[in-house]
C-alpha cells in the first residue's frame, strides 16, 4: 500500500485513520485470542498428538520471553525495545514496526497436558508445542 508522508487529501486520511482505530479495536468473537492484530503475530494449530503456536517475535532475545502456562491459558509476554534513533537526531515520519511490552494469551483445549509444554526460539520465531493427555488420544479399540 502506497502512502504519501504527507497527506494531501485531508479526507483520505481522516478514512485512513479511521481504519486503523476500527482494526485496533477489532476483536475476534472466538476465545482463543485475537483474530487480527496484537504483537507477536500468532498461527495455531493441532495434531491429534499436540498443539503447536507459532509466535513472530523478531528482534527478541529468548531471555526476554516469558511463556506461562496456568489453567488452560497460555501466555506470551515480553518487551521490545525501539530501534528508532533518539528524537534530537531527527524527525521520524511513519513508525510502523511495534515497540514496547506486549502480551499475548491463548486458551488451550481441555487435554492440553501442562506438564508436557516445550518451546524452542529460531530466527525470530517462538515454537511452542503442548502435548495432548495421553487419556486423550485416539486409539484403536479391538473387537474382541
């Protein structure tokens, strides 16, 4: 999406940034978390053996995350330092990159095992599987 650093059409931006106030308060009707927005970008999904969430987290160090797991709800939290250059050096014209602390929580299903939670951190991004409770999952039953 082009945008011009300066707005020529005061109407234009004024529908811009009514979009973005709109976004920010746009919240998915699920409990599982937020369907849009909010900072690290999240992708979830399952096996039947475990859940895996994807966290986007570049530029942070692994010591700076905190994942908590209690009562079925994970969370995400840490802090991300700006990188823009102090204000005496200049004048910053669009700030898109998200800076500051943030949290993140995802409600996990019933047969999330809180005892079997592992996350590894690679090039930016928060793997983190929960196994399902073995009384859980699928088996074949034979028939005697």
């Amino acid at each position: 999406m082009y945008r011009s650093l300066f707005a020529r059409d005061m109407f234009a931006e004024m529908d811009r940034l009514q979009r973005e106030m709109q976004q920010a308060f746009d919240l998915s009707p699920s409990i599982r978390g937020f369907g849009r927005g909010g900072f690290p970008a999240l992708n979830v999904g399952s096996t039947p053996e475990a859940i895996h969430i994807y966290a986007f987290a570049p530029g942070i160090e692994p010591s700076k995350l905190e994942i908590h797991l209690d009562r079925g709800l994970l969370t995400i939290a840490g802090e991300r330092p700006s990188s823009l250059p102090e204000q005496a050096a200049g004048t910053v014209h669009i700030d898109e990159r998200f800076a500051g602390t943030f949290r993140r929580v995802i409600t996990l299903a019933e047969d999330a095992d809180p005892d079997a939670v592992d996350a590894k951190y690679t090039d930016g991004v928060v793997h983190i599987t929960v196994q399902r409770r073995a009384s859980a999952q699928p088996r074949r039953i034979t028939v005697q």
